[in-house]
C-alpha cells in the first residue's frame, strides 16, 4: 500500500445512539494518529404532540455540538482536508423547501407499531425479506414511514434525509442519500436500487429519499457560511463516508473475512460476518439475519443483538434510585460474583424501550417461574452472561447461514473495553476474541475520508492492516468451553 507524504489531517463526526465525538485523524506519511477533540451526550427529548409524548432526537443540539467539535479540530490542525459523518440507522428528518418539518422520531418511539401493522397488511416480513433481504425490526425505516402516512406527516414533504446526510446537508448544502444507511431503511431493494413498486404498494412517495450516493464520494466544500463561523476554510470538503456506523466500524476491524466473524458492541450489538453477495434464504429470514451494505460494495451479513444498552440502562436506573452507580466498579463487582445459570432473552421486545432495566430482567424471570438476579453484582453478571451468549450464538448463525468457517472473532466499539464480556463471549464460542479498536467506527469513517483525499490509497484489507499495526487488539483466549461449539472453528456448512 502506497501512503502519501503530504501532511494534512481529516476530521470524523461520529455519533451513537447515546453519545457523540469528533475526531481528528493525521493519516499521512504512513502515520495513523487519532485523537479525541469533542465528545457531547446524545440526549433524545419527549415532547407532547397534542396526543402523547413522542420520543425524538434533538438534531440541532447535535449539530451544535458537532459544529463546535469540528471549530476546535480546525485549530488543531494545520491543514484540515476532509470531514465525513457517520451516525446510527434508520431515522431521517424529512424536510420541505429545505427546512426541517419538526425534529426526527427516535427509533425507540413507540409509533412504529402502526406502521408495522400497515405495512404487513399489504407485504408479509417473508416477502418483505425476499425483497430487502433486512432482518425484521420494528423500527426500519419503512414501519417509521407508515407510521407517519398514517399521521398525514409525509404529504407535508418534499425530501427526507438521513441523520447522517442531514449533517452533511447542513453543511455543504448537498442533498443525497449515502448508500450503507440507505440499506437499513427496508426501501433499497436488493438489487441496490430504490424499490418504487414496493412504495407504490405501501401508498408510499416514491422519490422522498435523494438521489444515492457511493461511499467515499466527495460532497463538495463547506458553505461558506458555515465556513466562516467554524473558522475553516472552504477548502474543507466533505467526504460520504460508510455513514452507518456499524459500517464504517466493520470497515477499520483488522479481520480476514474468509475466517472471521464481528462483533460491533456499542448501543446494539451488531454480529456477523462480511461477504461479498448478500444471502437471501428462507433460513436467514426465520433466524432474522440481515443483509447490508458496507464499505467498498461489502455485505454485512448479520443479527442485531440489544447491545451495551442493557447495561447503560441499568445503570441508569440505579441511579435513579439513589445509588452511585459507576459500571465500572459494578463489572468488578460481577466478575466476582457466580456464574449466571439461566441467562435470559436479550432480544425480548421489553428492553427495546428506556425504562427500569434491571425490573423488566427480574420480570422475565419471575414469569418464568425461574430465580431472578437478587443483587446489582448478580444483575450485572447475568446481563454481561447473557450478551456473551447471544454474541456466541449470533456468530455460530452467521457462520452457518454464510457457509463462512469461522476461526476467530472480532469485537470492537465501547464493549472491547468489557474485559468480562469479551472474556466471557471467548468462553461462550470457545474460540479467540481479538478486542479492539475501541474506536473502530472513527477510524473506519477517517480512513475513507483519508483514501478519497490521497492521503492513502488501496483496498479494505490495506485499510486494515493500517489499524492493527497502529491499534494492535487483545487477546482473550477461551478458559474452557462453556458451550456446544468447536474450539477450533464454527460454520463449516454451507450457507
């Protein structure tokens, strides 16, 4: 892989589902240094619409936040080239004339059941599969957009964009639509293509969403505005990085896809495996396994799992309970306590939304005629047991499914620093489990920024193998096997 000796630096805006940061990368002269400028809370707000209280995202305050992460970049750097953002799926503002109609609904908003019901009374989710190849999720976009006809909310707009586009609209002016995160919405076909019968049928506007766009395509300068009041220079483009998050994060992961699955654990989960042709059978859909796209045309080809967000939301509860909860002290405090017997369902509908996590756990229990978790070390430990075995079996599906035999698995995001889960989901598979990079999502969007300026050049793979000499990830090798899997290889079938 060639590397430029040009010095000059890019920027990423990255945001999860409950918390944002900008990044500043100098990827040049055969360097890869990352380094945190700006991190902010992603705070969703409910506001009263006249029937009930709807769960939202507050874009503006994002933005703001962004716009001040990425000023204080630019006085970091001495030549800042290039922005790209990247964000969780599925949501959009839609907009008219180019304003904002009101803020995006979050993906936890209750509403999405009216749209999921309108929309199986015309395409089941086996013809719905067939069609978009997604696992079923109650949030997709499609059911989002359902909801909102049924609200009378769409004929209100002329365009909708999503989240990560919204930003780069903000800032360039550019409206599109970047192809990773048009996969996720249950309306791009897949062939690749919008699928405007498929609208058409649903009483869907078809043309909503702009034209698509291809990772790594330029999106032209900063506004000069927006220049001004950042104190860059409108030189500064941005980038359409992977704008997915799980895609850009798959994109940074130093695997080899022919022997290796993922496991990007942030808020969610993500657990699966990368191809090069999306597998659409009847067995992917039963056992709700998702096709999308990544970086450079690849299929992430795996299972939502609820993700860190158990934790996050019990810690909040017992917070809210007067306790001084710091999930560090409670993942010691699990690490001591006995292994959990009975692990629950992560992907019970129950936890989808905020609320009292560690009630609605003993709930499960408790209908099930079954012992509870008692104490906050025991809670802790059975959600960090149960995560691991929902890892575990997504990655022996994905394996299965794809016909991919699987040697070695990855895990990156916030969970790589769960010593107790990664050690545990290498206990669960019976295989390694190479932790790291924390930041794989900043670094997967930085280095297609990076690659589209010159700055570097070459295929995924070359990518990659800049991560893990930079990023080098840790080793957990499984202390016994805990489960029925091979400690040696998962998914020697055929897919």
């Amino acid at each position: 892989m060639s590397r430029s000796t040009r010095s000059a630096q890019v920027a990423a805006i990255d945001r999860g589902a409950t918390s944002g940061r900008v990044m500043l990368a100098d990827v040049s002269r055969g360097r890869l240094e990352l380094e945190q400028v700006a991190r902010f809370t992603n705070d969703p707000v409910h506001i009263w619409n006249g029937r009930r209280s709807a769960l939202h995202w507050d874009v503006p305050a994002l933005f703001r936040a962004a716009s001040a992460g990425l000023a204080e970049a630019g006085r970091q750097s001495d030549d800042l080239v290039g922005i790209g953002v990247d964000s969780w799926a599925v949501d959009y503002a839609l907009l008219r004339e180019g304003r904002m109609l009101g803020l995006p609904h979050h993906y936890r908003d209750t509403r999405s059941a009216v749209g999921v019901d309108a929309v199986h009374a015309e395409l089941g989710p086996a013809d719905l599969y067939v069609r978009n190849g997604l696992q079923f999720l109650p949030f997709t976009t499609v059911y989002q957009f359902a909801a909102e006809k049924a609200d009378g909310l769409l004929d209100q707009a002329d365009t909708a964009l999503l989240i990560p586009d919204l930003i780069t609209y903000w800032l360039t002016g550019r409206r599109g639509t970047e192809r990773t995160n048009a996969s996720t919405t249950g309306l791009l076909g897949i062939n690749g293509r919008w699928d405007t019968a498929m609208m058409e049928r649903l009483g869907l506007p078809v043309g909503l969403f702009p034209d698509l766009v291809e990772t790594g395509t330029d999106q032209g300068p900063l506004l000069g505005d927006v220049a001004e009041r950042l104190g860059l220079s409108t030189s500064t483009r941005v980038t359409a990085v992977a704008s997915h998050d799980t895609a850009s994060a798959v994109a940074a992961i130093p695997m080899d896809p022919s022997r290796s699955a993922y496991i990007s654990c942030g808020t969610w989960g993500l657990v699966g495996v990368e191809l090069e042709q999306p597998v659409v059978s009847r067995d992917g859909w039963k056992a709700n396994f998702t096709n999308e796209v990544g970086a450079d045309g690849r299929i992430r080809y795996l299972h939502n799992v609820m993700g860190l967000w158990l934790l996050s939301e019990t810690v909040r509860q017992y917070q809210r309970e007067g306790y001084r909860a710091e999930l560090g002290e409670l993942l010691a405090q699990a690490a001591e306590a006995p292994a959990t017997v009975e692990i629950f369902d992560t992907d019970d509908a129950r936890f989808l939304p905020p609320g009292d996590m560690p009630g609605r756990i003993r709930d499960w229990y408790d209908e099930r005629g079954m012992r509870p978790p008692m104490t906050r070390a025991e809670m802790v430990r059975t959600i960090v047991e149960s995560l691991a075995a929902a890892f575990a079996d997504g990655v022996a599906r994905a394996a299965e499914l794809s016909g991919t035999t699987v040697e070695t698995v990855h895990l990156v995001g916030g969970g790589s620093q769960n010593r107790l889960l990664c050690q545990l989901t290498a206990d669960r598979l019976g295989l390694p489990v190479q932790a790291g990079p924390v930041e794989a999502t900043a670094l997967g969007n930085v280095l297609i920024t990076a690659r589209a300026h010159g700055l570097i050049d070459g295929d995924l793979e070359a990518m990659r193998s800049i991560v893990v000499d930079r990023f080098p990830p840790q080793h957990y090798a499984p202390r016994h096997s805990r489960g029925t899997r091979s400690r040696t290889a998962v998914g020697t079938g055929k897919a």
